[in-house]
C-alpha cells in the first residue's frame, strides 16, 4: 500500500512460567490506513513475535473475545481505529481480572457471576411446544431488547470503580443480564432474581459512576439497567411489606 | 499422572449445535453428564456471527412441501430428501422452542414471530432477530444451558485426538490451553460440533477459530468427509476484511449495481436468477458479480475490485429496525453509511457444505461417534446450501444427534480405562515435543499463507482442472513441510502458537479433501463450477464424494443420494 506509517506498540507482557510481574515490550509495526488496533496485533503475532498472546476470532465486534486496555482505556480491540491514537499505543490486559498470560485475562469468575443472575426463562408452569410461539408485541420486546445485545466483552468490568475495590461485586454486565430476563414478558423469575439483588454486593453495591455505560461498545447502557434494578428490587421489597403473603420468608 | 475425567457423552464445540445436543441430551436422560468441551468460552463460537436469520416454515402460505422443495432445488439436487424432510418438519418446533427459552425473534404487530424473504425460498420463512440472529440464538442457547448441572464446560480446552478402542469412539484428548497440559475426557458418545474451516482460505467471513478441527478429527480416525467439493462464497462480503454482509439486507429489498451503475442480475439473463433476481441462491449470485468483475465491470478499491449493495432507498426508519448490525459493520469496517451510499462487497468464502459424513441420526461409520451443524455432512444441504437453513439445522440435527448420543451410551460399556491412558500420554509427549520446537525450517504464517492461496487458486468460485490438480500438489507438499514448522514459544501457559500449529495441520488435512474432491467431480453442480464442465451431469455425477485419509494420500469414493420424493430437474429460478 502506499502511505505505510509506522506505530510503536507498547504491549504488556507476562508469562507466569517465567516472570514475577509483568514488563512491556515494544514492537515497531507498519500500520495500513484502514486497519484497528486488532489488525497491529495480529501483525506482531504473525510476523514479529509469535510468542505473544492475546485472543480473538470474530474480528466484527461481535465474539467479544478482544477485549484490552488501549492507551488506558478498555476497548474492544478489533473495532477500534488505530488511526484514532498517535505514533505510540499502548496495549494492556483488561484491569480488575487476573491475568493468565500477556494480553489473557482469567473469565471463571465472571462466568459464575452471570450465572448467578439466573439468565434464563423462568416460568411457574413450562409452555409446550406444541402450544407454538408465545405472543410478545414490538413494545414488548423494546422493554429489553437492548440489554440482551450484551457480547460479553468485559468492559464495562475493566471499567467499574466498584470491581476495582470489590472484585466479588455482581457487576455491570451480570446485573443487566438478569434484568434483561426479568423485563422479558415471557418470563416469570423477577421475584426470584430481585432476591439476588438485594443480596450484598448486587446492585446496591454499585456507585451511579457510569463508567460502565461509557465504554461498552455495544451501547446496551448497563448503569441503566442496574438502577432500574435497584428501583424494581426496592418496590418489589415494599411490595412484600404492604402485602405479608408475597414477603420473602 | 495423566488426569483422567469420565462422563457419558462428550461434546466438542460450544456453538449453536453442540449447546443444542448437550441441552437435547441432558432433557432426553437427567441422570447423564454431558462435558461440553471447548477451544472458546461457548459465547465466542462462531455461531455468534450469523446475522440473517433461521428458516422454519411459520406462515399459512408456506408448507413443508414447498421448504423441502427449495432446499432440494437449492442444493442442485444432492441433498439427500430424507434428511430434508425431516429437516422441514422438525424446523418450527425447534425455532419454537428457542422462542420459549428467551430468543429475542423479531415480532410483528400483533406479537407474532415476524419472518422476512431469503434467497432461494419461495416465500418468507427466514426467523429473525434484527440482523443479529446467530448472536442471539447462541447467547439463548448458552444461557439456557446454564439451567443443567448436568452439563459441565470444559471451556478453552483443545481436543487433539479421539480416542479410539475396539472399533468405538471412547473420548478424547485435550490440550488445557490455559495450563497446557493434555489429559483424557472420556465418554461412551462423542459429538463433534466444531463447525466449518473457511480458516482454509484467505478471504473468508469465518472467525479466526474456523480451522475444520473436527472435521481432521473424524478423517484421520478413518471417518470419511463427505461432498467436501462444496464451498459457498457468500454474495456480499466487504472486501479487504470478508466481513459478512447479510442476505438479509437483499430479503429487506437490497439491490446490487456494477460500476456502470446496471442492476446486472436484471438485465442479464444468463445469470440464471430470473425473476428471483437479488433473492437467487448464494451459488449463482456469487458467480454473477465474479463475472461481472471479469467483464471490467467491477469498481476498484483497495482491494481488488467489487460491485455495489445499495440500501439507500430503504430509508433509515427500515434499516436502523430491521438491519442495525449491517449498519455499526460498514460504518466501521468499510467507512460508508448505507443510509446514503452503496456498500462495496464481493463473494467471499462463507460456508462449507460438505463435512463428517453422517446418517440423518448425526451418527458416523465409527461407533459412538457424531457429528452436527456445519462440521457434518447428514446431507441436507447438497451441492449448495440456501441462506437460513444452516441455523436452524445447528437445531434440528443439534437435538437428534443429543438424543441418539444418549441412547448410545446408555447402551454401551465403559471397558477399559488403560489404553485410552496410554493414548493420552502419547498425545501428551507429542504436544510436548511440539512445544517451543526451535528446530525446523518452516515458518507456521508462512505455510498457512500458501495454503489459503492455493485453496483460493484452486477451490474458487470458478475451477479449472489444472489449478486444482496444482493445489492438490501444493497441500500434499504443505502437509510434509508442517512438520518441519518452527515453533518459538515454550511457555505452557496460554501458548496459542502451538493451538495455531495444531489447526494448520487440521486445515491442510480438510483442504486437501476439497481439492481432491473438487478434482474428481468433472461437471459443474451448485457451488462447485469447473469451467472444462460447465454443465451437471446427473448420469456420471449425482452422488455423494467420500473423501479417506489414508497414509499414503487421501482416497476417493463415493455413496448415493437420497431420492425418491423430488425428481432432478433443470435448477432454473
């Protein structure tokens, strides 16, 4: 191509069978005009140091497996312009989740917390099959539609204040998760999953910093979606108190 | 000590059909355990990027008849009509049951699940959510599964090997891509859910884990592929990258222009689409634009030439509703607004009609083992597979293989733990050798580079005899020289150079059966067109390709289509 440009990645590099903490190591790439963060990456990967580690697949903002810190912001690396940062880039794991390897970050505890939230169809009595489709109107669905557009990228997670100081907290992507499910009109599990939240380190743990909202690259807004969680939890609380035959316990 | 885990069945892919079997399993037997075993978290599988949307049929002007008929015509009449009928029939009960498990489907006003035109179909019975219908149905599909204890993920764990004894499939060997270590996870049933290896060509839509690792698998435990010959080019996939651009955006009324500004599927006849224009088939659009870029017709970029999808006259109330997804993918990765310019796509590498060769039950020659969704070949999708019928197939077959999985094992006996250990340790001394071997002339990307091009040279769009018999050559030779691949990275821990050493191997096994596949079906069929063969050719050729693995080189067969309800006629749209 023609107007190759060269950037400086600063990337961070840890292999727990050899090092104590992690370094950085910097690789000199020929960057296309046209390509993301991802791209350079892959270049280094492929054609400078095969030793590097990182994950990826889908290349289309959509996987959610290339999550990292970009010039310390997360960012979802295969969607964002490398053509937005200078002759430097620095390229770091996903903060507030240990590291397994260089740009890897371990997921298990992530994965326990969205199960936590029940994130299925609850329902008192199962609808067969037979019986067809449930009718849900276009309004229906807009109630949670775009909580369920959720790739699981983890940034919201390398974001929020509250991870950072409470790693067991419910977090960002989990909470919208379950209430996603408890605005679905086919599902019957809002009581079960307003207990979980107002367990201790759910959605009451949370600070309204916002971050969460700011970084996701899907724009599913999961500060909305835990403060209307709280509100719903709070309501569904008060509700037991007014009427002692739907309490808890 | 090699670790040793025992379940009942064990599932090898975490996308859409091995979530679907695992959950088909688990509801057919509560007492069984199913691994669910992945080189992903289950939510990155490649499922993930389908966009348009699930064929089932769901209006009162559709019948099975006239779903089993477009998909017997669409596959060029080598899909077998067995399987299709069933296929048919069993699609809206599984669509349905996704509905009731929380799948987002798109509505219409009256709450009704919403379906919208795709090529090849006769009339609207594609399922959508927006354009983001892999997504979702993956996401229901592994959120769902969350419900059964019973199934236990074994999540970015590679397998490297079946283990075979006595003539049945008894597990497998995985590669702990976290800690590195190898060890064994037996189970007396074994479904292979890995998908496809568009990996094997240099411009693919495909994500990066697409390697054909199931498919290797199967061939070289002696399983044959099956109608390997078939790959389908998508019609519209953004150049440079192969993003996919659905065929949804065609089903919403997306028209497609050459660089004279000519609707050529319109004004051109002998493209074969008739009145069907942008909703013809994958196989024949593809080979449309490649023709019209032969012509001089193309637009140059960048990368190379293209044509123009054009939304425009779709209004943005339509696209932003019904194709969001098209919209954030050419806004970033080819830098126009659809709302108001034409996006520039060309065919690329989508889909791998051909796979594991199997019965309609999933199962393979090799007892106990199964295969499903796009590694596996039951065979309904023939010489061509239509747009929407892959997703729900994941479904169909997904379930059936899971339920038969289940019968298996309950059936069959553990036997004797010792060999398979001994199995495992092999495997394990062989990872190990592999790992940070300095020595070796080869470089992996270098070999990689050479094979996607003489998958593109040979296996294209258009074939021609001597460009396939060169890259039969080519990936014979590859194959000898990935043994002499140089590896530099000897860390146990996340060592994804030796998971990428390991899939090129897989990659170079399931590219040569295309190629000698490709070169042994001497007519022009569906996705395969050899320009020496222009025509089909039903007396030499209605059959099925087996390819074996065999030391010496892959062998040839083949087996009979399944007819008897669909006559072959000319496939004119």
């Amino acid at each position: 191509m023609s107007d190759v440009q060269k950037k400086t990645f600063v990337v961070t590099r840890f292999d727990p069978d050899r090092d104590q903490v992690p370094k950085t190591q910097s690789y000199e790439v020929p960057v296309e005009p046209d390509w993301k963060v991802l791209d350079a990456l892959n270049f280094i990967k492929d054609h400078i140091d095969p030793t590097l580690s990182h994950r990826w697949s889908c290349r289309m903002a959509v996987c959610g497996s290339c999550g990292m810190l970009v010039n310390g912001e997360p960012k979802l690396t295969c969607k964002v312009a490398l053509s937005s940062y200078g002759d430097t880039v620095e390229v770091a794991p996903l903060p507030n989740f240990p590291v397994i390897r260089d740009l890897v970050v371990e997921l298990d505890g992530f994965m326990e917390k969205f199960e936590h939230v029940k994130p299925w169809i609850i329902r008192a009595k199962e609808r067969a099959v037979e019986d067809g489709p449930m009718r849900q109107s276009p309004e229906e669905l807009e109630e949670f539609k775009h909580f369920s557009m959720c790739i699981n990228c983890m940034l919201c997670y390398a974001a929020c204040p509250v991870v950072a100081n409470e790693p067991e907290f419910l977090g960002p992507a989990a909470i919208a998760l379950g209430h996603r499910y408890s605005l679905d009109s086919r599902d019957e599990g809002a009581g079960e999953r307003n207990r979980i939240f107002r367990g201790e380190g759910t959605v009451f743990a949370c600070s309204y910093a916002n971050e969460c909202s700011e970084v996701c690259p899907k724009n599913v807004d999961p500060a909305a979606a835990v403060n209307q969680a709280k509100l719903k939890a709070v309501i569904d609380w008060a509700a037991g108190l007014v009427l002692p035959r739907r309490a808890e316990e | 000590m090699t670790e040793v885990l025992r379940h009942d069945v064990v599932i090898v892919g975490g996308g859409a059909a091995g979530l679907r079997a695992a959950i088909a399993a688990v509801e057919a037997d509560p007492g069984i355990s199913v691994a669910l075993v992945s080189k992903v978290y289950p939510m990155r599988s490649h499922t993930v990027s389908a966009e348009g949307g699930a064929a089932a049929v769901a209006r009162d002007d559709d019948s099975f008849e006239m779903h089993g008929y477009d998909t017997v015509k669409g596959s060029d009449f080598l899909g077998d009509q067995d399987v299709i009928q069933y296929f048919v029939e069993q699609a809206p009960p599984e669509l349905t049951r996704l509905e009731h498990w929380g799948c987002p489907w798109s509505r219409n006003a009256d709450g009704t699940v919403a379906t919208r035109a795709f090529g090849g179909m006769t009339t609207k019975r594609t399922w959508y959510a927006a354009d983001k219908v892999g997504f979702h149905m993956l996401h229901t599909l592994f959120q769902h599964s969350m419900r059964f204890d019973r199934i236990v993920r074994y999540d970015e764990q590679f397998v490297t090997k079946l283990l075979v004894e006595d003539g049945a499939v008894r597990g497998v060997a995985a590669l702990d891509i976290r800690q590195g270590e190898v060890r064994a996870i037996l189970g007396r049933a074994v479904i292979l859910a890995t998908g496809g290896a568009g990996k094997c060509f240099p411009f693919t839509t495909n994500g990066n884990i697409k390697t054909g690792d199931g498919m290797a698998l199967a061939y070289r435990e002696g399983v044959a592929l099956k109608d390997m010959e078939f790959v389908q080019y998508h019609p519209t996939g953004l150049p440079g990258t192969g993003i996919l651009i659905t065929e949804a955006t065609r089903g919403e009324g997306g028209r497609l222009f050459n660089a004279r500004g000519e609707r050529f599927l319109e004004t051109k006849p002998e493209y074969g689409v008739g009145s069907k224009l942008e909703l013809g088939p994958r196989d024949m659009i593809s080979r449309a634009i490649f023709q019209e870029i032969r012509a001089g017709n193309g637009i140059q970029g960048t990368f190379g030439e293209y044509v123009h999808l054009d939304l425009t006259h779709l209004g943005r109330e339509l696209l932003e509703k019904r194709l969001p997804f098209v919209l954030e993918l050419a806004r970033t990765y080819a830098g126009v607004d659809p709302v108001t310019q034409p996006i520039p796509i060309r065919p690329v590498v989508h889909y791998m009609m051909g796979g594991v060769d199997t019965d309609i039950d999933g199962a393979t020659e090799l007892a106990g083992l199964y295969a499903v969704g796009e590694c596996a070949a039951h065979s309904m999708n023939g010489a061509n597979r239509l747009g929407s019928n892959s997703l729900t197939e994941c479904l169909v077959f997904g379930a059936r293989a899971g339920r038969h999985a289940v019968g298996h094992a309950k059936d069959s006996g553990d036997g004797s733990e010792d060999p398979l250990r001994r199995q495992v340790e092999e495997e394990a001394a062989r990872i190990d050798g592999l790992r940070g071997r300095a020595k070796g002339s080869e470089k992996l990307t270098q070999v990689r580079d050479e094979m996607t091009q003489a998958m593109e040279s040979g296996c294209g769009v258009y074939r021609e005899q001597a460009s396939m018999r060169s890259a039969t050559e080519t990936l014979a030779q590859l194959r000898r020289r990935c043994a002499d691949v140089a590896l530099e990275d000897r860390s146990r821990v996340f060592n994804t150079e030796i998971v990428a050493a390991l899939e090129l191997v897989n990659m170079i096994d399931v590219a040569e059966t295309v190629a000698v596949a490709a070169l042994q079906r001497r007519e022009s069929r569906g996705a395969h067109a050899c320009s020496e063969f222009p025509g089909r050719n039903d007396r030499e050729f209605l059959h099925h390709s087996l390819v074996y693995y065999e030391p010496a080189g892959p062998r040839f067969d083949k087996k009979d289509v399944a007819l008897g309800r669909w006559e072959p006629e000319e496939r004119k749209y």
